[in-house]
C-alpha cells in the first residue's frame, strides 16, 4: 500500500515540477500531454472497441477553430483583427481568459454534437470500412477549412496573443492546462473502463453481432465512445490553437498525416486496449521524435518512419501486450497453469 | 387455450432463387422445451435468424406473447426476452470468463446510469453461480477465447441465462461437446427450463438428446415443414426417415 502511494507521489511531482526542472521544454512538455491525451481518447474506440479511426482529427480541428473564431469575434471586429495581423496588444488576462472558456465550452458542444451525428451515419460501418471512411473525414475536413473565408481559409487564422504580463508565461500556462486534460482524460477513461460502458465497448470489439443478440445498445454504446473521444479532442483542440498561435487547416487543425497518424501508432505502440498502454506510448513515441528532431536532424522524418515500421513489426500488441504476454500476474491477470482441455472442433 | 408464447404462421424467405423456409409454421408454447429437426442445410437455422430478426422475411407473421416481432431488429427483440445462441459459439474471446458474464445482464429499461455505472456485487454474484451450473466456475478467470470449444458452448449458454430470457432459441447445443458431457448438458437445459421457467426452442441433430428433451419436434425438409409430433411418433414417421437417409 505504502509502496503504491510512494509509486503515484514521485509521478505527481515530476509531472508537476517538470517544467520547472526543465524550463526550456516545457512547451515539448506541454506537447508531451497532448499526446498522451490523443492516444488515450483514441485508444476509445480503436482499442476499446476495435473500431479503427483516422477521424478523431476532425474534433480536434473543429474545436481549435470555434475555439479561436469566438475568441476573435467576442473582442474584435473583423476589420481590426485583419490589420493587428494577431499581434493583439489590447487584450487583457481577464478577457483572455474569458474568450478561451467560452470558445472551449462551445467547441466542446459543437464536438459532441458533430460526433452524434457523424456517429450516426458511420458508426454502422465495419472494420476496414469504418478506417476508410473516417480516414476520408480527416481528409475533407481539412479541404473544406481551407475553403472558408470566415476562417481565414487557406491562409490560416491568427489566434490572440497570450497575455503573458497578465496570466505569466503561456508555456507554463499551457503546460498545466494540458496536463490537467491528460489527467482528468485518464481518470474519466479509467472509471468508465470498469464499469458497464468498458464492458460493453469490449463486447462490441470482441463480437459486435452477438453483442447485439444479447440485447446491448450497441449503436449508443458506439455514439457515446466517438462522442467522449470528442469531448476530450475539442478540449485539446482549442488550446493547441493559442499554444501554436497560428492556425493552418492542413498543417495544425486537421493535421491527419501527422497527429492523425502518431494518435494510432502511439496507442498501438504502446498497447491497445489498455489504459497505461497510450499513456506509455505516447510517452515513448514522443521522446524519441525529439531525439530525432534534435539528433538526427535532416534524417528526423526517416528516422521516425523506421520507428513506425519498428513499432508494428516488432510490437503489434504494444509494450503492454508484451508485457502481458510475458509476466502476466505483472499485472494482475490470474492464470491457471493447468493445461487447457484439447479443442473439439465440430 | 392460451396463446403461445412464441407462434411463427406461414414465414418463407428466399435468398436470391433458393428458397430458405417456404410457408413455415410452428408454435411454442410457454414453459415447453420444443425440439427442430432436420437434415443439413433444411432451413433450421434461416428460422432461426428470421425468428430474432437477424433479417427481414418476404412473407408471414412473427407473434412473440402476442405482439408481432416480425419486424424488429435483433437487439430490441433480445431485450424482449427472446434470445438465441449461435451454433459455431460467439463470446467474447478477449474478455474473461467473469466479464462475459457480467456484460450478459438484460439491457432492458437501461438508462444513461446504467451505461456508465458499475455492476453490483449482486451481478458478480449471479455471474458466478450460473458458472457454477455449468461448471465453468474454475476457469472464471480465463479468458473466455481460451477456453476449449465445448466450454464455449458452456459459457454461451451461461450467458444466456444471465440475460433472464423468456425463450431461448439454442442452434445445436450438443455440437462439438464431448459425448460424456452431453448427458449433463441435457440435465442442465432442463433444469433451466424447470427451476428458471425458461422456455426452448432446441435445433438439434444428436437424435438421442432431441428425443430425450423435447416434448414436441417439428421437422424441416428443404425449406419446408415436413412433420411435427411427439417424438415417439417422429421417430416411426416414414416421411422423417427418407429425408434423413435421402430418399427424396
């Protein structure tokens, strides 16, 4: 008991004094939590529920820009906004703060109401399908953006400046902020888990058709994984908007080829259908992106395209899986050593 | 006389040119166990699948306790109490023993609490006496996609209990299992029946079970409804011995 309350202490202050220890990552730090929460809240439905998407993207996207058009439309008129070019001098902590709630609070709405709908025309889909379809999602999401004036289209949007003399350093403040999402995502994610939702989204992965001949709402089952997936993603969206500053449709909102991609291979290298699975993944992948960035620079992208095939030769079931496969009462699993009675096949 | 609790009047599906069930009836009364026969391939289990609306039918009518279920789709009739097991077994493989138990409790009248809730003890305690019925309480904690067919089809059928039927259709419940355990998987269907009320439709083709259990046996023969009877008169029905040795 003592053992595990030393255990979640040294993790809590490293997690807290992290940037602090490290000031000159803290927004790699920060980037760090983001991408704990995107394997997390994908591992939802592409582990839970052996539903693979490459849409997930698209709540992030949305939510970055509703986040960022209501904080520019709740203080500035167009006009002005297009000549201060985002260099926003006249915003205050107080109304910063404000424009961003409210822009989170709608952007979670907007989220989880597309993820209803969406839900309901795909999440009938199956299988490779279903990955296809969603990977069209991400794809269309993002031409679409690029098309719409009132967001800045192609061109991008400029989100407000942090107010760093009001509200201190924004990698701090960033820092925390994506810390508590990646928290708060894994607490929710791993009380869910356990009760009857965690149960039932394993059902639908393991054998959807006789989930359904028990009786199981397998269609809301679904619509409330993808929506929770967007609950979290909106969150997570509309801070990175203020975190990057500048909101590009391709490159940052509906970035499919990068986070749309590592979100999968984060969770799968870290264990699907685990909840320390993403968490460790992410924490891997992420690390070692750096280490390329900064060591192998000019190589970093075939460094990390050879970590990607690494990862699913080497690692199919993750470092969970592997972990599980080989010191199973590791993690509590119990396992009877009799030897199994020989398979009658009919 | 009441009506029964499950009455199929005149159902025939085709798929493309081959015609399934042509015209088929049958009626199963509450608390009966109810034995369907038939060669390979005789439309037992497309009945099946049109009982619990794994497809829509091209003709007739479905009375499930006298509402007509013909056109529900499969889980909105399972919560209604009419369940079925699958002849090849489906559980859930990744998942224990213990948890296919506890995600096998009626889904009916289930609000947003109930999705997201935890199950109480009760629930683990049910889960683990029905395991005990069928005698899979050691291997609680395996995963269910470990254990060996037979115990599969164990699991299955534990499962199904766990969802508090009313009928409960099982496609071939003998399949696969070995020979000394039939004996007492044929005590357990009907003690299940008995102590727990549930009534069954059985698909069999291990005539000794069938003949064993069943207190009436409707017959199929391509697609359609050859004989019924007690199976005492089944069993000398000249027409039920050609189509099982091919005469036709």
């Amino acid at each position: 008991m003592i053992h595990r309350y030393i255990k979640w202490g040294v993790l809590i202050v490293l997690a807290l004094g992290a940037p602090v220890l490290m000031p000159a990552i803290k927004t790699q730090l920060a980037m760090l939590m983001l991408m704990i929460t995107f394997a997390l809240t994908w591992d939802i439905m592409g582990g839970q529920m052996g539903y693979n998407s490459f849409g997930n993207i698209v709540f992030f996207g949305v939510g970055m820009y509703v986040t960022a058009v209501i904080q520019r439309d709740m203080f500035f008129t167009a006009e002005e906004y297009e000549t201060m070019a985002g260099a926003l001098g006249a915003i205050d902590g107080t109304d910063y703060l404000t424009g961003l709630v409210i822009g989170l609070a709608a952007s979670i709405v907007v989220c989880v109401v597309l993820a209803a709908i969406l839900g309901a025309g795909i999440l009938k889909l199956r299988g490779h399908y279903f990955a296809i379809c969603t990977l069209g999602l991400g794809i269309a999401a993002a031409e679409i953006a690029g098309g719409i004036d009132y967001i800045g289209a192609g061109s991008g949007l400029v989100t407000p400046t942090f107010p760093n003399e009001y509200l201190g350093d924004r990698g701090y403040f960033f820092y925390y902020y994506f810390l508590v999402l990646a928290v708060v995502a894994f607490l929710v994610l791993s009380w869910l888990y356990r009760g009857q939702f965690g149960l039932a989204i394993n059902a639908i992965r393991d054998d959807e058709d006789k989930a359904e001949a028990m009786g199981i709402h397998t269609t809301r089952y679904k619509t409330m994984a993808w929506c929770i997936s967007a609950f979290f993603l909106a969150l997570a969206g509309g801070a990175m908007g203020n975190l990057v500053g500048f909101i590009d449709p391709s490159e940052v909102a509906f970035a499919g080829a990068t986070y749309g991609v590592w979100m999968v291979l984060m969770a799968i290298l870290g264990g699907k259908g685990t909840i320390w699975g993403p968490v460790i993944g992410a924490a891997v992948f992420h690390i070692m992106q750096e280490l390329f960035w900064t060591y192998l620079f000019g190589w970093q992208r075939v460094a990390l395209g050879a970590l990607i095939i690494a990862i699913v030769v080497f690692f199919p079931e993750g470092i969970m899986g592997f972990v599980r496969a080989r010191w199973p009462e590791l993690l509590g699993h119990k396992v009877d050593h009799q030897t199994p009675e020989s398979r009658i096949v009919p | 006389m009441t009506s029964p609790l499950l009455q199929v009047s005149g159902v025939s599906k085709a798929f493309g040119g081959v015609v399934a069930n042509n015209d088929i009836s049958l009626e199963v009364p509450e608390g009966k166990i109810i034995g369907l026969i038939g060669p390979n391939g005789s439309g037992k289990t497309t009945l099946f699948n049109s009982i619990v609306g794994y497809h829509p039918i091209d003709s007739g009518s479905i009375l499930y306790c006298g509402n007509d279920i013909s056109n529900m789709h499969v889980p909105e009739i399972a919560r209604l109490g009419l369940l079925r097991t699958f002849q090849q077994t489906r559980v859930y493989g990744l998942m224990t023993c213990m948890d296919n138990m506890r995600i096998s409790v009626p889904h009916v009248n289930e609000g947003f609490r109930h999705m997201v809730a935890r199950h109480s003890e009760s629930v683990a305690d049910r889960a683990e006496e029905l395991l005990e019925f069928v005698g899979l309480y050691s291997k609680r904690r395996l995963m269910a996609g470990d254990l060996s067919f037979g115990q599969q089809k164990l699991l299955e059928f534990a499962m199904a209990l766990m969802n508090e039927p009313r009928l409960l259709l099982l496609d071939e419940p003998t399949a696969g299992i070995n020979p000394t355990l039939i004996n007492g998987l044929i005590d357990r269907l009907q003690r299940a029946s008995e102590t727990l009320g549930i009534t069954l439709l059985v698909i069999e083709h291990n005539m000794r079970v069938i003949m064993n259990l069943a207190e009436h046996i409707y017959c199929l023969a391509h697609g359609e409804m050859l004989a019924d009877g007690a199976p005492s008169e089944l069993q000398n029905d000249q027409r039920v011995i050609d189509a099982y040795l091919g005469a036709h």
